[in-house]
C-alpha cells in the first residue's frame, strides 16, 4: 500500500498547440487514435509523477517511476519516505511481474490492469494499465457526438463502442480536441471507472495530460506527472533483466 510522500522538484512547460479532433465522428475517433500512435511513436520514455490514493478518509502518497518501451514494455516502480522501496513492477507483453512489500511478496499474473487492484482496490476491468496511467483513452468507434455547454467553454461527450453490457462516454475539450473525462459503465451491475485528464503538456510528439485522476466508489488514485524524459536508449534488455530479478527465473 502506498505510503507517505517523497517531494521532487517539478519541471514546467509552455502551454501545448491545440489539438482539433473536429466536430464529425471520425475526427474524434482519429483524436484517439492519434494520442496514442504518437506515443507509440517514441524511442521510449520516462515519466516521474507523485501519486495519491483516498480511499475515503484516509489519503497516502508516494513518488513513481514509470518507464514504457513500446509497444509492450512497461515498468512502474513506487518509493516512499526517504526513497524506501515498496513496489516494483514490469510488464512484458500481457504478463505482469510484481515484487515489494507494498504487494506483499513476489507475484505474476495477466496485465489486465491487476497492479492498481492490487494497490489501491481499484478495479479497471481489463483497461490496459498503460493508457491507465499515462491518461490515454483506448480509441473505439464513436457511436454518438452531443455538444454540452460548460461553463469554460464548450464540450463534447462522444459515446464510444464498448463490448456488451457496458457504456463508453469520453468528454472532449471542443476548442483544444483532447480529453477531460472519461467514463465506463457497467449496465448489469455496480461497476464503474471514471478518468479525468488535465494539464497536458507536449512530451515529444505526444501530448499527454500532467494530472490522471482514476475514480472508482469512495477510491481515488491522482497521478501528477512532475518530469519526462524521451528516448533514452532504454535497452529491451533491461526490462527482461528486471523481470527475471524479481522472479529469479527466465523470461525470454
């Protein structure tokens, strides 16, 4: 479990270009599909952010790491006070490799985004923990565009196409075409996500939000992004390495 903060500098930025999506269906969609080809896009990339979790009254803190070779390397390391290790994290592919006192021990098992479950109780139901955390939206075919007037402007809820059973809303900025709020829904029980994004922020070619804000019933996880870093020369090698240390068994 996340434990108290350990306070880093923040790096800023100038203000990003506007990023239209358009009014039509497609662009939308597109919108998406663009966020995420542009971080696909990259070398690698390092990202420093400071996480909170509520869960009602109670509120811990951390500092992690997260470091993405694409498209399916992802490692996501978390310290406490005085740089104390709690939880290490690798995934390679669709497996995640688990170790740290914050996940009581050693532990592997699917990506289906188990890590926050793990951690703070939050279930993504199968939300890729990449997109999860970097505050991407899975693109999908949009089903339905309705403009609702807000009180910093206009904004957009487009409906996505989501599996059977469940409700796919994004809420998109109009004038700057990128995501504030995301929002699944299950229809045939109490199950719900809610994301919000703001402060994006160019990183390379991508443009990504500097706060994620993960909501689910009286659980609140807030990632502030502080640093990034692009194309590094993050070596494939080092994640298979990281992996292996915490299992003591190969990966290949």
């Amino acid at each position: 479990m996340l434990l108290a903060l350990w306070s880093v500098a923040a790096v800023g930025c100038g203000p990003p270009p506007a990023v239209h999506g358009g009014r039509a269906e497609g662009g939308y969609s597109e919108s998406l599909v663009r966020a995420c080809r542009a971080v696909d896009s990259l070398g690698d990339l390092v990202a420093e952010a400071r996480v909170t979790v509520r869960r009602g009254r109670s509120e811990q803190r951390a500092l992690a790491v997260l470091q993405f070779k694409p498209p399916d390397l992802f490692s996501f390391e978390v310290r406490g006070p005085l740089y104390n290790h709690l939880l290490t994290a690798v995934l390679l592919a669709d497996t995640l490799y688990v170790r740290g006192p914050a996940a009581g021990g050693n532990w592997q098992g699917a990506a289906d985004g188990c890590l926050l479950e793990l951690l703070t109780g939050l279930e993504l139901g199968g939300y890729d923990l990449r997109y999860a955390l970097l505050g991407l939206v899975a693109p999908a075919p949009v089903e339905q565009v309705d403009i609702a007037p807000d009180r910093r402007g206009e904004r957009t809820v487009v409906s996505l196409q989501a599996p059977a059973g469940r409700v796919h809303r994004v809420w998109f900025d109009t004038r700057r075409g990128v995501a504030r709020q995301e929002e699944v829904v299950a229809l045939d029980s109490a199950w719900s996500l809610v994301r919000r994004f703001d402060r994006y922020r160019r990183v390379g070619p991508a443009l990504l939000p500097r706060a994620v804000e993960v909501v689910q019933g009286d659980t609140r996880v807030r990632l502030e992004y502080r640093r990034y870093w692009v194309n590094r020369g993050l070596d494939r090698k080092l994640f298979l390495d990281a992996a292996q240390r915490e299992h003591s068994q190969r990966v290949d």
